[in-house]
C-alpha cells in the first residue's frame, strides 16, 4: 500500500513510518519539520501557513492517509486557542477537501482524542457517551470529528475515526514519565506532582496503539466510525509512578501538591469491545511498557 503519515516526524507519526515500512509498503511523510537527505521515504515538507495538501494529493495518490499531526498540548491550546483550532480543525478539513477533490479513494484515518469525553459519567466509557471536553484541544477534535462525519456521509470519502487515551512509550517528550523523570534529575531526593494521586488513566503503549491502525485499516469498513483505543485497564497516577521508579530501581518521595490541572479530566477506562471485535488485542502489559519507556528516558539526554 502506498501510506501518507501526516506528522511523521512526531512520536506517533514516526512509529507508524517504522511500523509501516518494515510491513513492506511505500510510505510518505509530510510534516513542517526539516527532514536530512538521508530520510529513508519520501518527505513532504508543508508550511503550516501555506498548506501544501491540495500540492500533495493533486501529485500524488495514496491507498491510505493517516493523521498524526496537530497540536496535542492541552496546556497549549488554553493558552493558545486560535493556533490549537488552525492545528487541530481547519487542518482536518483541509486535508478531507484535498482528498476529496483529486484521491476520493483514499482511506483516511484521523486521529483524534479521549479529551472529547471530558469526566465521563460512568466508567468504562463507551464511543457512543456524551462528550463533554473541557479544554480547547477537546473541543477542537471534537469539531475535527465532526468534519470527519461531514465528508464521510456527505462526500463518501472513506473514514475513520480513533480516540486514543493515555499513549506512553520511548519517544514521547512530554507528559507523566517525561516530566517526572527530568523533575527527578533535577531533584533525586523528591518529586512534585500535580494532583492527588488518585486520578486515573488508561494507558496503551505505543507499539500497541500502531498496531490498531493496522488493524482498523485492515478490517475496519470506514464509513465514519470511532473507535476507542486504550488497554481497558485504569491505572492511577500514582500506582505507574511508583512503577516507573521501581523499574529503575529509584526511591524518590513522591509529593502530590493537590492542584488539577486546568482541563485535565480525573479519571479515565475505556470500553474497547469496538475496537476488539476487528480483532485486536493488547501485547504489552503496562509494567513491560513503563520498564522499556524508563530504559529509553535513562539513555536519552535530557539535561
């Protein structure tokens, strides 16, 4: 298959190249990111004030355009909301009008979030619960879904749709193990966090998470559904920190400051029967996963 991963040189975007390409397809990247001449697929290099999507599918045509690009800072969008919609929205629909104007059979796979949910009601929550984000960047991948439903049923572009939740693994420079890790460096002795403790999340490695894609592309009929993609398992903060330093054998004191962060929801489990039911299936548990994701932040250079 011939596969466009927009954003592919970002940490979900270039897992998907190396999964991708090692499965034997032609892969393209395109992202607003410099790439060297060594780069080992086709790299289109966008402006993100002149986009170049109508260049790029008017060129060339693919089998499958996966989207893994946008903002995914929730503190950015907040402070940032014009650039976080440019990124998020109107980048969404940009793309669906290129492809729906010169590569209609193009498959689409847009990446969106379990931000769209907010607090659910009740867990676990299903695809079809009430979306309540409370920041920005839910609200923006909210419309972003609905863009998605738009060409889907008006312009019978193949879609689908993928909320993620808590994605971790080697390569993510933000978020809870990045953080902790660089506060550790900077104090061995203890750790500030926010919050209690006791919020919760539903992680899903990385690796397991490229394969869903995999998997929705092959099985999946794309006729603008979502899916839910998590391990369906909560983990409070607290218990994968813990985890997290165990496996590097390190024992800092961990301080909870009791503050939430501002549009961050408390607790999170996903149903994935959907997504399940196309055949997939977790492989790593979240001790493997945090145990390779700290071996990669022990090595990397981040002071």
């Amino acid at each position: 298959m011939r596969i466009l991963i927009i954003g592919s040189e970002g940490f979900i975007g270039s897992h998907l190249v190396r999964y991708f390409s090692e499965a034997g397809n032609t892969v393209y990247g395109c992202g607003i990111d410099a790439v060297p001449a060594s780069q080992h697929y086709t790299y289109f290099r966008n402006d993100k004030h002149v986009p170049i999507w109508e260049k790029i599918f008017s060129n060339n045509q693919f089998d499958i355009c996966i989207n893994a690009a946008g903002n995914g800072d929730v503190n950015f969008s907040i402070e940032y909301p014009a650039e976080d919609f440019k990124a998020n929205t109107f980048d969404t629909f940009s793309i669906l009008e290129a492809i729906r104007k010169y590569n209609d059979n193009c498959r689409y796979l847009h990446i969106s979030s379990a931000a769209v949910y907010g607090n659910p009601e009740k867990l676990p929550v299903s695809e079809d619960a009430a979306c309540k984000p409370l920041s920005p960047y839910g609200w923006h991948k909210l419309m972003a879904e609905n863009i998605c439903r738009e060409y889907s049923t008006v312009f019978h572009v193949p879609v689908a749709v993928v909320r993620p939740f808590s994605v971790y693994g080697p390569g993510l420079k933000k978020q809870v193990f990045w953080d902790i890790y660089r506060k550790y460096l900077q104090n061995t002795t203890a750790v500030e966090l926010w919050g209690t403790g006791s919020e919760s999340r539903d992680f899903i490695y990385i690796d397991d998470l490229v394969r869903s894609f995999d998997c929705i592309i092959q099985h999946a009929p794309m006729n603008g559904e979502i899916y839910n993609i998590a391990s369906g398992e909560e983990s409070s903060v607290k218990d994968v920190v813990n985890v997290f330093f165990e496996s590097m054998n390190l024992r800092p004191r961990l301080v909870f400051n009791s503050i939430a962060r501002k549009g961050n929801p408390l607790n999170w489990r996903a149903d994935i029967s959907k997504i399940k039911a196309l055949g997939f299936t977790n492989r790593v548990s979240i001790e493997s996963g945090i145990k390779q994701t700290a071996t990669w932040l022990h090595s990397s250079s981040l002071i």
